[in-house]
C-alpha cells in the first residue's frame, strides 16, 4: 500500500489535506492530513466517498456520442471523437469565424491546469466565454469596495474571538472545519449569533438566532447600525483614523430606527437590540458572511452594510475580529487581485468575446449574433442544473449546432451533448491548487492512472491543437503533453517565482503562501481608492450605478414589494447548500444516497396548512419559469413564508431547482441573484 499526500480540488471553503491509500491502483482509504492547520480533522462524508467516486460504475470511460435523434449513447474512439470535433472547429471558425465557439467553464475543480483551456481557445483564434459567476462575486465585490482586498484572518483566528456572528453562513453543513474553530472558541466562553431563515445545524449551540426575510439583511445591518451610534457603541477612534464616510453614514442611518428595521426584516425590535448590544459590547467579534445571503438583486449593497458594522466597531485588523468572508491570499499566481477583472464584462482585446453572463447563460446564448453561436464546449459545470433559468439554458443548449461536455458523470448537463469526453478525477492528474478560506498551497497529486479511455483536459486540448495544426511553439508554452514530466514541467514554471514552493516540498504537504498574513489589514493599510476603508465609495456608484452609502431596498422578488407577482407568489424559495454533496456533486454515489436518496421540499406547518398539505404529500411548486413536483416535509424551523429545497439535485432524479430561478444578476460584481424567486405551492394529494 502506497500512502500519498493530496489535497480535495473541490469548490468547497475547507479544500482539505488529504492522505490517500493506494493499493493495486485503487485508491483504497482517505483520511485527514493534519499538516494543514485549518482542517486537521474529519474528512467529510464526501472525502470518504471517493473511494466509491473514482471506481464508480458510472463513471464515463470513453468517448460517447449521441445516437442521432435520440437520447441515447455510443461508445467511440479517441480518434473519431477528435476528428468529428476538428471538422466541426473548422467548419464553424471558417462560416462564422471562431467567437462562434461558446467555452464555458463551472467550478468542478481547482487548479493552474484549468488555464490551458483558455489559452487553447485563443490558439484557436479566439472564443466566447462568459463573465461573472454563480457563486460569491457580489460579496467580493462589497469587501473590496469596502476593504480594498479579499483577505481575512487565518481561519484558526476565530477561536480568539469573544463574539462570533455566523450572518448567512451555515458552516455546520458547508464548512464543516470552521466549526471545529468555533467549537473551541465558545469552550473558552465566545457567545455565538446565527443569522438565517432556516434554523440551521449551525444554529445549534447559538446564544441568538435572528431569522430574518429573505433579502432583507441589508435592512438589519442598517438598523444594528443605527442603535450602535445611538448607543455610543461605536470605536471612535478607529473610525476617525482608517475610515471614509462615516458621518454620511451616520446620516444615513438615522431613520433606520429598530422599529423600521423590524417592520422591513420581520425581526422583532427587541432582537435587533441584542444584536447591537453584543456585537457594541464584546471584543473582539468575528462576523463570517455567508454567500447566500448574497445571491439577491440587492445583496451588494446588503453586504457593504454588513461590513461595516466590523468597520463602525473597530472589529478590522486584530486576532478574533474581522470580517470573515473570502481570503484570496493564496492567489499569488494571477496577475491582477481584484477579482472582477477575473469576470471581465468587456473584452479584454479583440480575440475573446466576453459578452455572456454566467446569471442570463440561456438567454443571452439566444441572443447572442455577429457571429451567433454554434457550438458550446462544457467542462468542470453542470450548467443545466446548477445555472438559473433551467428551461430556458435548455432551450439554449438544444439551439446549438453541436455540444461537447468534459464530464465524468451523466449529468443533465451531459445528455444534453453531442459528444461526451471521459474527464479525469481528483487522483489521476497532478495540479497545484489555492483555497479560498485557508492560506495553503497545496499539491493535488496524482496517485493513479486515469482509468478506462480517460485523458486528462490538458491531453485533449493538446490532441486537438496538434491535429488542428497549431504552430508547435505556441503548443510548447501554451499547452503541455501528455507525460506526467511535462505537466510538472509546466506546473514549475508557474511555481518559479516563489522559491519557497517546489513541487518537491509540496509533496510532503501543504505551504503558505508566501507572504501570507495571519491577521489580516493589521498594518491598516487599505487598497482602497482612499486608502482608508470606504463605507462611502464613490467607486460603488461609478462601476455599479448604485448609492455611494450601502443602503437598502427590496429584492425584486420580494414580498415587500406589494406586486403582482409577489400577490400570486407569497413564497420565498430558498435552495441551500447541504452537507454532503457540492452542489450537483456526489449524490449519485451509494454511500451519500443512503442519507439522501431523494428530493423533498420543506416546508413550515403554517404555509402547509394553509395548503392542506400534509407530510409527504406531493406537492407541485411553481412560478411562471417552471414547476417542480416534489414531496413535503412539514419543517419547523424556517421562518414561515419560506420553502427550502438543497441546490444540486439533479433533473433526473426529480430535483432540479433552477426551473424555479430567474437569470438576472447582482446590484454589483456579476453574481447570480437565484435567491429572487417567489413561488406557490399546491397540494397534489398523497403519495
Ligand atoms: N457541504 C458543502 N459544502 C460547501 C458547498 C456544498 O455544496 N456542500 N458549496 C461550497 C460553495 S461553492 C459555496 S458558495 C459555499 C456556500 O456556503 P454557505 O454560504 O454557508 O451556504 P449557502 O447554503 O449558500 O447559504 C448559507 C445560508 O444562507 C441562508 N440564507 C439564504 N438567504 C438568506 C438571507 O437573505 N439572509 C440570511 N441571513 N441568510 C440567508 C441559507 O438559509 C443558508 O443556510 O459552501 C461551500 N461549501
Ligand atoms: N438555485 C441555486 N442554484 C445554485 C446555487 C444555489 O445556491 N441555488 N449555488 C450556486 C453556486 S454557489 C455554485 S458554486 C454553482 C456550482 O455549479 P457548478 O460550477 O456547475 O458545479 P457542480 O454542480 O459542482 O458541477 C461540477 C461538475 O464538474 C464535474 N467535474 C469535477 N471534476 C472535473 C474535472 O476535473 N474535469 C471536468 N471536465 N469535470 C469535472 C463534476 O462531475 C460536476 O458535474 O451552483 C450554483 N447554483
Ligand atoms: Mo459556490
């Protein structure tokens, strides 16, 4: 038995150290490797899965390619899948030049790898590809309006704090380390506040729980602000020296009185007291926001309030305080730090179109023109389940001309394409990744050889660019061969301006990134325009069109709009993230289907009754995107008004959330506003 170091590539906050057991080529046993700080122990449930994962049954081994005309699969060569898709890049780039290839990418996997991609496109001649993203951008957006950069303090840190605000983040289930940390601070006599709708497992040893409306946050940051400066709570000091705006803030808030700040968030006044008496009273306060919470068409502006009850407390810069949100310390290897140059929303010269919005996918490939597209290729996402506005990204997909999907499993996604390329697992390519939580570098390695007709992404674009005739020295430094001495021989180039990371250390374990700062802003130095944090930036209203203070409104969909809409759909549909799954990742494995094996949606017994729904009955959720028929189950801990169905269920298995979701983005950074959708439901009747 061999016995490797590795590290999980997955898009999760923990993106753990790993050892892995190999034997006979199967990997065979996965356990925690303690070497990396933030996430010593407990391998979740999915780490474990990859024993099952990598050896499935249902693992695509080959190329396959559609029975024309129907939804069946044939297997073929290598040689007929690469020939079928150059005849098709050529005919397509000589009728209607290259932008009439759309490459679209999701977050299947980290790795400097996933850049080769990119750079086989722009060999081709050019691309179109999308900008902004499902995930977090909003928020990313907010901290560095706010704060100058994306960083926050180790993830260890929160154990020094004394006042621990979980704000839209449910760590029990999507980040299962950071609770380890938080277990140990409360040990040590930290109070912790959750702020959700739903109740969740992090909830459970809260001192508060405030369950806000959907989409309202921004309204109770406000209000918390407001009797924090009323009160005196705030650090004045702090202010006076490191921030920007604060007496137009002040003003600002002035009328957020909690009595307002209840009616618009439906939190009683006498909890929005508490939490301005905590966080005004001890130090020092840690406040971790989540990314749900920020996937509302206001959410920019709700995070920028948020941040600055840190800022107004004097919570920036020192061990146990801080906001806790992406710490992007490990992204040494981009050039540019401020993350929504990685969304460009223009073109960035004249060979990639930029010009599709990750939130609008299916609409905007149908409106697309001058060249229209014709072709996609999918690799890392599952964008027919995991992107908003299912119906319509399907009706997008089925105008293409042709589709090729880089995919492991059959995903929805997949059996929509022409042809399916066998994608490579965890353990069968060696790549250098980062995280976005903790500060490591680490070292993916490969542990075994890709099984079946597998070949890694890189050897396929390499195939392709050698049988399209790609000039042999552009291969050479754009797209690395097939050997395992080649990938490394690429991946130490990348390494080469930080002398502390060689492949060789890295294979021991995990490494900081050079320059990594524990605390985080602890010279108070801001990369702002000011140089100060800015709770007034003048940035914000320039790229976003939106009011210099943070400020509140009503998501579009909200029942505090008194619309139409919001009359014929009084509920709020919510689709977390659950524990043992990413996203549309993992629940096709036995060992996580025997803890979910099917879709339910939950429900509260006020809105079931309402409905003469009652438990397991089938119920058909809807709104004028789409349906989804579901059994309930009556749930007593969501506020009521909101049904909760877990994001990532696939279509073929009765799940599929998205045919909900409208595709619209963010106020700021080019995020994806799924969490704006409203719906009924209707009773079916029994099963
Ligand atoms: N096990 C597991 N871990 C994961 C993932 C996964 O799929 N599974 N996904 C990874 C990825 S890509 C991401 S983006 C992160 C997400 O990590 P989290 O942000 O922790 O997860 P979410 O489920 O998106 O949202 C967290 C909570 O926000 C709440 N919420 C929704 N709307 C609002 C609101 O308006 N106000 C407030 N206060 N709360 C609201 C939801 O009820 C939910 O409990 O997790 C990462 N980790
Ligand atoms: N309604 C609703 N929708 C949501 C969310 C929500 O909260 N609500 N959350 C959103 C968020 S936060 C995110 S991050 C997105 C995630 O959406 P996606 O980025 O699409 O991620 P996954 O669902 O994890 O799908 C990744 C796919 O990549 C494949 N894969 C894994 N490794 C590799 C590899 O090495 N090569 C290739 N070619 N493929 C690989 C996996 O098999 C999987 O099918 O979903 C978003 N969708
Ligand atoms: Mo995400």
């Amino acid at each position: 038995m061999e016995v490797y170091t590795t590290a999980c590539p997955r898009n999760c906050y923990s993106t753990c150290s790993m050892k892995v057991y190999v034997e006979n080529g199967r990997i065979c046993n996965v356990e925690a490797d303690p070497q990396n700080k933030a996430t010593p122990e407990g391998v979740c449930l999915r780490g474990l899965s990859y024993v099952e994962r990598v050896h499935s049954q249902d693992r695509i081994l080959t190329p396959l390619k559609r029975k024309q005309g129907t939804a069946d699969f044939a297997e073929i060569s290598w040689d007929e899948a690469l020939d079928t898709i150059i005849a098709k890049l050529q005919s397509y780039k000589e009728k209607y030049g290259p932008r009439s290839v759309l490459y679209y990418y999701g977050s299947g996997t980290k790795g400097l790898l996933n850049a080769v991609g990119a750079d086989f496109w722009r060999l081709y001649g050019g691309y179109t590809t999308t900008y902004g993203d499902l995930c977090w951008p909003a928020g990313l957006e907010a901290t560095r309006l706010t704060l100058g950069e994306n960083i926050h303090n180790a993830p260890w840190d929160i154990e020094n704090a004394r006042l621990i605000i979980m704000w839209g983040k449910n760590p029990a289930e999507t980040n299962i380390h950071q609770m380890r940390s938080i277990d140990l601070a409360l040990e040590q006599g930290a109070k912790l506040i959750v702020i959700d709708p739903r109740r969740t497992r992090s909830s459970e040893t809260a001192e508060l729980l405030i369950q806000p409306k959907p989409g309202t946050d921004g309204a109770l940051a406000l209000g918390v602000a407001h009797l924090l400066i009323k009160k005196n709570l705030i650090d004045r000091e702090f202010i006076e020296k490191y921030v920007l705006g604060f007496p137009e803030f002040e003003k600002r808030v002035r009328d957020f009185t909690p009595q307002r700040a209840s009616a618009l968030t439906d939190v009683p006044a006498r909890y929005i007291e508490g939490l301005a008496e905590y966080l005004g009273n001890i130090k020092p306060a840690s406040i971790s926001g989540g990314y749900g919470m920020q996937r509302y068409t206001n959410s920019g502006q709700t995070m920028r309030a948020i941040i600055a009850l840190a800022v107004i407390t004097g919570n920036i810069g020192q061990p146990g305080a801080g906001w806790i949100y992406a710490n992007l310390q490990t992204g040494i290897f981009d050039k540019v730090r401020d993350p929504i140059a990685f969304f460009p929303p223009k073109e960035p010269d004249g060979v990639v179109r930029v010009s599709i919005s990750t939130a609008r996918l299916g609409r905007d490939i149908l409106d697309t023109t001058d060249p229209p597209l014709k072709m996609i290729w999918v690799e890392r996402g599952n964008p027919v389940t995991q992107n908003p506005e299912t119906n319509t990204v399907l009706k997008a997909f089925r105008s293409l001309d042709f589709r090729v999907v880089v995919e492991q499993f059959m995903t929805d996604t997949a059996r929509e394409a022409d042809i399916i390329l066998p994608a490579k697992s965890m353990f069968e390519q060696s790549d250098v990744i980062g995280a976005y939580w903790h500060p490591y570098i680490q070292l993916k390695q490969k542990v075994i050889n890709p099984p079946g007709k597998v070949k890694p992404e890189t050897e396929i674009y390499y195939l392709l660019a050698r049988r399209l005739g790609f000039p042999a020295e552009e291969i050479k430094n754009k797209i690395p061969g097939p050997g395992d001495a080649e990938i490394e021989a690429y991946l130490e180039t990348k390494l080469k301006p930080f002398p502390e990371l060689t492949l060789e250390r890295l294979r021991e374990g995990p490494i900081p990134a050079p320059g990594t700062k524990e605390i985080a802003f602890a010279d108070f130095k801001f990369p702002t325009p000011s140089g100060k944090i800015e709770i007034f930036s003048k940035e914000a209203e320039e790229r976003w069109g939106v009011d210099p203070l943070p400020d509140f409104s009503e998501p579009l969909e909200s029942t505090g709009r008194k619309s139409k809409e919001a009359a014929k759909y009084p509920l709020y549909f919510m689709t977390p993230n659950t524990k043992n799954r990413i996203h549309s990742q993992f629940n096709n494995l036995e060992l996580i289907r025997q803890f979910s094996p099917v879709p339910f949606v939950f429900i509260t017994p006020e809105d079931a009754e309402k409905r003469g729904i009652k438990n397991h009955d089938e119920v058909r959720i809807f709104n004028d995107r789409g349906e989804l028929i579901l059994p309930a189950k009556i749930d007593f801990s969501m506020k009521s008004r909101c049904i909760a169905v877990t994001n990532g269920w696939w279509i073929s298995e009765g799940g599929g959330v998205n045919f909900l979701s409208f595709g619209r983005e963010t106020d700021m950074g080019h995020g994806s506003a799924f969490h704006d959708t409203l719906v009924e439901v209707e009773c079916m009747g029994s099963r």
